[in-house]
C-alpha cells in the first residue's frame, strides 16, 4: 500500500496604516510595556529576540514550502493563475489580520494570544465562556498543526528514500507513521532539554529555510527546461468540475495555508524581553518574508513545470521532488536537497510543540484546563512547561494513528487546522469591530508602541474578518465534483465534533476556569534572564483601574 500524500499543506502597505511606531521602554505601561504574567509554579525566561521569534513563525509557516507541497492541489483548481496572483491576494489579506492581532497583542502581550484578546474586549457576561471557547479552538489548532509538520518532514523523507533506492522503496502508510513517530520523539527532546538552544535553533532554521529556496531555485531555473511566459501568467485550467470562479477559490485555499501559524508569535510573547514592540513587528516580518520567499518559490516551479502529469503523478508522492529530479537528472542532487525539504518540516515541528506547549501551559495558568494545577507547572531546572510538552506529544502519538486509517478521515483532520487557527484569529477582531475601536483606544497610551488609526483600522479589521470567513467557508468544500465518499471533504464533521467537545467541556469543567490573570499581569515583578540577571522591571496602565480588564 503506497502511503497517501497530505491533502493541504499549511508591508509597506501596513506601515500606511500604522498611526504611530514609537519603540516602548525598558520600563512603563502595558500597552507600551513588557510584562510576563508568574505562574503558580514558575515564570518563563526572556529569551527571544525579535529575529528568534520571527525564525520560529516563518520555521511554522514553512511557506515556499508548503506551496510546494501543494502543487497537486492548486494546477487543478485555477492553473497558474491561482497559484500566483491567488497567493499574492492571501498575503495581502494575511497582513490585515496580523496587523489587526499585533495592534492587540501590543497591549496584552500574553502567551494567551486570542483568547486573552478576547477575554479583555467582550463585555462581562459573555467574555468567560468565549474566550475558553476560543482559547480551546486555538489548543485544538495547534495540536493538529504539529501533526500537519512532522507527516511532512516524513513524506519528504519518504520521497528522498525512494529516490535514493532508485525506486525499490516502498512508501507505505506504516513506515510513513514511525518516520514521523521519529520526528515527534527528536523534537520533543529538543522543547524539553534543549531550552537554552531553541533561539538559536529557530535563527539557524530561518537561515536554513531561506538558503533552502534560494539553493532550489537557482538549480531549477538554471538546469530545468522553462515554459514560457503566458503558461506562467496567464494559464488558468479547471479540471475540478466547480464553476470557475469557486474553482480559482479552491486553489486559493492552499496558498491561505502555507500562511498559517503565524500566531506563535503571540504565545511566545512571554518570552521576550519587550514583547510590546517586538511581537507586532514578528508578525508583520514573518508574513513579509513568506510573501516574499514563496513569490519567488512560485515563479521558479511555474517556470519549470513542463510536464504536469509526469510531475503530479510521481512514485515519491511529492511533486516538487519530482520537478527536482528531472530537473538535475541526479539522484544524489535530488535526495539531498529533499531532505534538505524535510529538515525545514522538522524544524516547523519543534516550533509547533513550543507555540502549542506555551499555548496549552497558559490555558492551565488560567485554570481553563482539568488537572490545570498539574499542567501550569514549569519545571524550575529546565525552565520550559514540561507536562503540557508531554501532552502534545502524546495527543500526536495517538492521533497520528489515524494515518494509518482511511485517508478521507486523515485529510479532515489535517484539514481542520487551518480553520480552527482561522476562527480564533477572527473572533477576536470581529468582537472589536462589533464593539468599535474605541474599546481598544480604551486601554492604549501614546507610549502603545503599535497603533492604527480609527479609519484605516476599521477597513484593516474588515478586510481580515472577511477573508478569514470566506477561506473557512470554503475549506468544508470538496475539492472536486461528482462528490463521492472517496473524495468528500469531512472536515466538517471534525469540527462538529472538536465544537461539541469543547461545549460539553464548558458546561462540565468551565466552571474553574476564571479568564486571564491580568492581575498578575499588572504587578511590578522581575523575572531572571538565561543569564541569571533580572528581567526587565514592569508595570502596567490598568494596574490603577482595578477590574477594568480583568
């Protein structure tokens, strides 16, 4: 049984937008400061740069990447057209809805993210159960995302090892599940003992990522025969049986993909020293760089794809290993520069257990998870949440499992993340929008480092919700009619599911769950450095209003 390919893969515009840009201080207000809420058992350290947190959202979004993994999705649905000027749109879009987060993440810096948005913008009867909600859908997000990583580093693997063996390896769906088994246990190590390096880790796969499109770029366009101009511009096919214009939609999708994760950048917030300035500007970079990179990652296959049904029905499962292959007619070349593929997927699978660790540790901070005195624990030798680094790793054990199963059940779940991270990135802004931006002008001061004005903020906010819903909507679509029960798109059912499951768990367990401890937040307090000097010394605008927030 040959092993089945993922289905989805994963601004000087914004700068027009952006009112004011004033750096904050060592010391002030949040809002313009830099504040780490203390655990009940330990704090987190402050240890990422602005170009380590960067590193580890453009290691998640893996974007030229991602495109590349793909392509077999994409050509059918809107050609070349799609593919190009499809993910030039979902740049644009994205950095309405990263500009929209950073402006909130400037004020609450928290390794909550959404839900803590949320929890501080909607009014107080209702903030309790949306922003668990939310927070839960954001948990169930990124647990699928580190998934999504490590199965394809595995088929990049996979895909070197057949072209190594000159086609006498066999991918199967079980050797498919315990190279990612082996990805899961080598990264988790890494989120456990190796908490000193992660920054450095995460600078070295930014490095690593962008010589890798740059190295593969060079060899396809210099050893590749090209088609021509019109084919690369212009050409757009439909072979999905959708009417054109929801076709062009459905290739759309996988560029709105390659674009997601970006917010471990809030979740890591904790973890820098003045995350107020640095974090807007991380997510503004990461969807800059992934722009930027996949553009020309695209330009460079189109220009190279001369042979699309020897390129998407490869034995390797992986199209861009193919167009590699016949490209520089070497096996050698092509199993390196695959692995050199499947290490940026390992690379997003650290980041992923860090971002969906931090995310989970912070929920149980706020006692919006069972046993959450057990899984806000941070373990005072190795500074980093250890339990809840354990959890994620055994919740992908278990569901990874289900690789081995029908693909139709695997592709729904793998699908789900991206409309689960979508969903928490969109209530937060629309709880803004139906409130009005001055609940957010409520709680920022002129030392806010990241502002929008009230017009241009508005059309930002609007532009992000509506893309978000529109490619949500459009992701429970089939890829393809006649719809058959091979070819049904059942993310649906997934999120029915994940949705009655984190409803039953509110009415169950959600009454402990007391919303973000902004009152910790607030507190003056230092927190020591890897260094073992203290942190930067905080405090907070809302600490003088007593419950305005929290």
């Amino acid at each position: 049984m040959r092993g089945r390919r993922l289905l989805v893969s994963k601004p000087l515009f914004i700068l027009f937008f952006v009112r004011r840009y004033t750096p904050a201080s060592d010391t002030g207000k949040m809002g313009g400061s830099e504040e780490i809420p203390v655990a009940s058992h330990g704090a987190l350290q402050q240890r990422l740069s602005t170009l380590s947190t960067l590193a580890m959202a453009f290691a998640i979004l893996n974007t030229w990447i991602a495109l590349a993994g793909s392509i077999g999705l994409i050509v059918p649905s809107g050609g070349s057209v799609a593919f190009l000027y499809g993910f030039i749109f979902c740049v644009l879009c994205c950095l309405c809805v990263v500009a929209s987060l950073g402006e909130m993440a400037a004020i609450w810096p928290t390794a909550g993210g959404q839900y803590h948005f949320v929890f501080a913008l909607c009014p107080e009867q209702t903030k309790l159960p949306i922003s668990f909600v939310v927070g839960w859908i954001n948990i169930a997000g990124w647990l699928v995302v580190v998934t999504v990583q490590g199965f394809f580093g595995a088929q990049f693997i996979s895909a070197a090892a057949v072209v190594a063996s000159n086609g006498t390896y066999e991918i199967t769906a079980a050797r498919t599940y315990a190279i990612f088994l082996a990805i899961l246990t080598c990264t988790t190590v890494v989120n456990i003992w190796g908490n000193k390096i992660l920054g450095k880790w995460n600078d070295g796969a930014l490095y690593w990522s962008i010589l890798g499109v740059v190295v593969i770029s060079i060899v396809l366009l210099s050893m590749s025969e090209k088609t021509d101009a019109d084919f690369v511009f212009t050409n757009f096919q439909n072979t999905t049986g959708w009417p054109d214009g929801i076709s062009w939609i459905l290739g759309l999708l996988q560029s709105a993909l390659s674009l997601i994760g970006f917010d471990v950048v809030l979740h890591m917030t904790e973890e820098m020293p003045n995350p107020s300035r640095d974090s807007p500007r991380a997510l503004i970079y990461a969807i800059l760089v992934g722009g930027v990179t996949g553009t020309l990652f695209i330009l460079a296959i189109l220009f190279c794809f001369n042979d699309p049904e020897a390129i998407l029905g490869t034995t390797t499962g992986m199209p861009i290993v193919e167009i590699i292959l016949r490209a520089t007619k070497n096996r050698a070349a092509t199993t390196i520069l695959s692995l050199m593929l499947a290490v940026c997927f390992v690379n997003g699978s650290n980041a992923s257990i860090t971002s969906a660790s931090r995310l989970m540790y912070a929920m149980a901070r706020d006692r919006g998870v069972v046993f959450h005195g057990f899984f806000s624990h941070i373990e005072p030798k190795l500074n980093v949440p250890v339990r809840t680094i354990l959890f994620c790793y055994l919740f992908n054990v278990c569901f990874g499992l289900l690789y081995l199963g029908p693909a139709v059940a695997f592709s729904a779940y793998v699908a789900s993340c991206t409309i689960l991270l979508d969903i928490s990135y969109a209530v937060p802004i629309a709880v803004l929008l139906v409130r009005g931006r001055r609940v957010l002008a409520a709680h920022r001061t002129a030392r806010t480092p990241f502002q929008m004005g009230t017009l241009s903020g508005y059309f930002v906010n609007i532009v992000a919700v509506v893309y978000l819903v529109v490619t949500s909507v459009f992701f429970c679509f089939p890829t393809s009619l006649p719809v058959t029960s091979n070819t049904m798109n059942y993310v649906s059912v997934v999120l029915g599911i994940t949705f009655v499951l984190i409803a039953l768990y509110w009415v169950f367990f959600g009454k402990t769950f007391n919303g973000p401890q902004f009152d910790v937040i607030m507190e003056e307090h230092r927190v020591p450095t890897p260094d073992g000097k203290g942190g930067v010394s905080t405090s907070h605008k809302e600490h003088s209003e007593g419950n305005t927030i929290a």
